[in-house]
C-alpha cells in the first residue's frame, strides 16, 4: 500500500512556488498518495485536479503565512492564535488521513513542521525564499526551521548557505524539460510591428515590483543603450504588479517617459501560459534587484532555447554559465546591464550560440529527469 504524504502550498496562483509544487505532485504521485493542502482555490487547484483527485486538495482559508505585517506588536497575539489553531488542525489532518511525510513547500508557512513533530511524522521544509531582509528575525526561524525538519531542501545552493552550520540541508535544483509549445503569442498588429523593425527584442517574465524585481533597472538600461547606440531596443515585460504595490506603476511609467522609451516598453500583464510569448524574444533578461533563490523563469527561458542575462546574486549565479549562455551585471546596476545588453547588440552571432547552449544546459545540469531522481530518493532516504 502506497503511503500518505502531506503537501502544504502557500498560494493559490501559478507562479514559481506553485508550478514548482505541481511538480513534486507529479513525481511523488508515482510511489506515494499525495494530499495537498492550499489557502484558496485559484489556478493552481485547478491544475492539480488534473493530477490528484479532489478530495485530496484540502482547502485551509485560515492557514497561516507570514508576512511583513506579522512581526508588528499588535499583531503579535492574533498572530500567536493563528499560528496555534493551524498547529492543531494540521495534526487533525495528519491523522485522519494517516500521513507519514509533511512537506512544507515554501519557507512562511511555519506550522506544518511543528505539527508534523508533534504527531511523530517526517518533515520535508522546502526553502524558496531568500530571507535576507529579515536579518533579526533569521537566527530565530532558520533554527525552528533546521530543529523540527529532518531534511531542509533548497533551491540552489545560494539560498541552501542563509543556514549556518546545519546538517540538514541540501540543495536540489527545479527541474525542467524542454517544452513543445504549440500554441502561438496574440499580440495586435501594432505591436508586431514594432517588434518586426527591432535591432533587439528583450523578454522579461516577472511580477512587477521596484528592487525586488528591478524592473527599472532594466528601462534604464534600455534607455541608457538607446541613447548612445540610436538602435531600436524592444522590450515585452509579462506579470501583473504585485500586489499592494500597484502604486508603483506611476514611477516606472515617469521612468519610461524620462528615457522618451513609450514606444518601446510594452507590458502584457499576466499571462495563463506565457511560454508561446517567448518567441518573440531575442535575449531574455531578469533583472531582479534583490537575489532570487532560482529563478524559474530563467529556466523557461533557457529550456525555449533563449539567451538570458540576470544580475549577478541569489541562485541566477547557479544558472547562468556567464559568457557561455548568457551574462551576469552588477546588481542593481543599470549601466552594467546596459553594457552586457550591447553586447548581443555588437555580436549577433551570439543570440544562436548562447540559445542553443541554453538548452544543452538545461539537459546536463537541470533536466526534470535529474530533478525527479533527487526527490525520490530523498524520501526514499527519509522513510527508512
């Protein structure tokens, strides 16, 4: 009989964490009956019922997952109650459904590994986050976090140094295939156009957010690059602002103005399966602000056969070969970028090479193979 295991999401969308969680269904749904626990229903339970029957997508509204907002005083109780009646009703779960392995999929939710201690039940913590800005609060959790797991798992072996000196810990990377995308990107003839009479076409596949994912940094390369090339640079950014910070939309558009860019920024919002719009591009760039643990965009870019540039911290420094697939500049430097985006602009000759070898590195080094064959034995390991 297949045993049971607990997975615990901590959104209901289908971005990184989640696709990445879809994944982990896929693979662990081959030697074991996965449950799955989320705090809505939204694109991602739709997506695993075509994988796992309903009944064992569990919906939790009141599942805590912490935030900024949780380390203010005043909501320190209320939190503190949160926190503890999720506790009690995971262990409810656990036992009703008879679960040998929880495993939490991102670092803020905190209370399936305590739940899973105090039923004597396995505890997978899957680390996706960089917990860089909480440098107070991080001695703290990354000890409850490493204490009550008996495997901390990350997502690149940047994200797996934030813990000092754990045994614990261990580094698997996403894995992905390469995608047969048969579908085509609707786009209106205007833009079409714009894009046929480019000497560039940029790509960047992200929620939109000022630093952390450093949007600007990359229109004021484009600005800074066109001003001293004359060249036409066009750029297709994909993601919605994040929300609560939607107010951010006025200084990147008074960014675009500044660099007189209107006619070459252009922003198509979120998109259900954006893998079709990747053809559009030429070169690929991140320009996160703010390390990213693994970006998996980066990876969907590569694996479409695409040259990629992201700055040079978090695990992007893991996926980019620099020079050979793509380029890493100086974080939050808009000037670097500008020089590493003219480079493709002088030798055009690269945006093949680099792309090809986008794809051969994601097979020696990425592939969903390699991925699967980690997590298995992992849990393999963990059982005995």
């Amino acid at each position: 009989m297949k045993k049971n295991i607990l997975l615990v999401g901590h959104s209901g969308d289908m971005y990184g964490a989640s696709r990445s969680l879809i994944k982990l269904v896929k693979i662990l749904e081959q030697n074991y009956t996965v449950h799955v626990i989320l705090p809505e229903i939204g694109a991602l339970f739709d997506n695993l019922t075509a994988i796992i029957p309903s009944q064992r997508i569990l919906i939790n509204e009141d599942l805590y997952i912490f935030t900024r907002k949780s380390f203010k005083i005043k909501y320190l109780i209320s939190t503190l109650f949160r926190f503890l009646r999720n506790v009690i009703s995971l262990i409810k779960i656990i036992q009703k459904f008879k679960i040998e392995i929880v495993h939490t999929n991102s670092g803020v939710v905190p209370a399936p590994a305590l739940a899973a201690k105090l039923s004597g039940k396995k505890h997978i913590w899957h680390i996706r986050e960089w917990f860089g800005d909480f440098k107070q609060f991080w001695p703290i959790y990354s000890g409850y976090i490493t204490g009550l797991s008996d495997q901390v798992v990350c997502v690149s072996k940047t994200m797996a140094e934030q813990f000092k000196n754990s045994k614990n810990i261990l580094a698997i990377y996403n894995g992905f295939e390469i995608p047969k995308v048969q579908t085509k990107a609707t786009i209106t003839d205007d833009l079409q156009n714009k894009l046929n009479n480019a000497d560039l076409i940029l790509g960047c596949t992200s929620r939109i957010r000022l630093i952390r994912k450093g949007q600007e940094y990359l229109i004021e390369a484009i600005g800074i690059l066109t001003k001293k090339t004359g060249k036409n640079i066009q750029a297709v950014l994909i993601g919605d602002y994040v929300p609560g910070y939607e107010s951010q939309k006025e200084y990147i558009h008074n960014l675009i103005s500044k660099y007189d860019l209107e006619d070459q920024i252009h922003f198509l919002g979120h998109l259900k399966d954006p893998l079709p719009y990747y053809r559009l591009f030429d070169v690929f760039v991140l320009p996160s602000g703010e390390p990213e643990p693994f970006g998996g965009v980066i990876m969907e870019a590569m694996s479409m056969g695409l040259p990629v540039i992201g700055s040079n911290a978090g695990g992007t420094t893991e996926q980019i070969a620099d020079g050979w697939n793509g380029y890493l500049f100086e974080n939050q430097n808009a000037d670097d970028l500008a020089q590493k985006l003219a480079l493709f602009l002088d030798e055009k000759d690269k945006l093949k090479l680099f792309g090809s070898r986008s794809i051969q590195r994601i097979e020696e080094n990425f592939s969903l193979e390699i991925h699967e064959g980690k997590v298995l034995r992992l849990y393999d390991e963990i059982l005995k």
